[in-house]
C-alpha cells in the first residue's frame, strides 16, 4: 500500500516539475512602477521578473499570464 502512496507522489511531482514552463522571452516592462506591482503574485504564478531603476519587468512570453493572474 505504502508503495502505491510513494508512486502517486512521484508521478505528481514528476509532472509538475515537467510540466513547468520556462520563460525566454526578452523582458518587457509590466506596470507603472514597483509601486504598484504585486511581486507576491508573480511569485505565486512562478513568474520570473526583474526589477530596474523602479520598474518591473518580465519575460515577453509571460506577459499574458501575468495579466491574468496579477490584474
């Protein structure tokens, strides 16, 4: 039994960790300002991002999921 519970655990972590996407798209800014960017929800969302001079940047490739999951 502890077997099928250890496979399980396996097969869901093997398909998140494949299944996770990686972003090499050029970074684009998103938002006005650090302000008025919640990085907590990139973070969430496994969104990478960058922060320059005050502003926040992420990957052009992530640009649509970061709208729909931080606005």
């Amino acid at each position: 039994m502890k077997q099928i519970y250890f496979m399980m655990l396996f097969l869901a972590l093997f398909i998140t960790i494949g299944c996770k996407k990686e972003y090499t798209g050029e970074y684009i800014q998103w938002g006005d300002s650090l302000e008025t960017v919640d990085t907590d929800k990139l973070d969430s969302s496994d969104i990478p991002y960058k922060i320059e001079n005050g502003k926040v940047y992420v990957p052009e490739d992530a640009f649509d999921k970061a709208i729909l999951c931080c606005s």
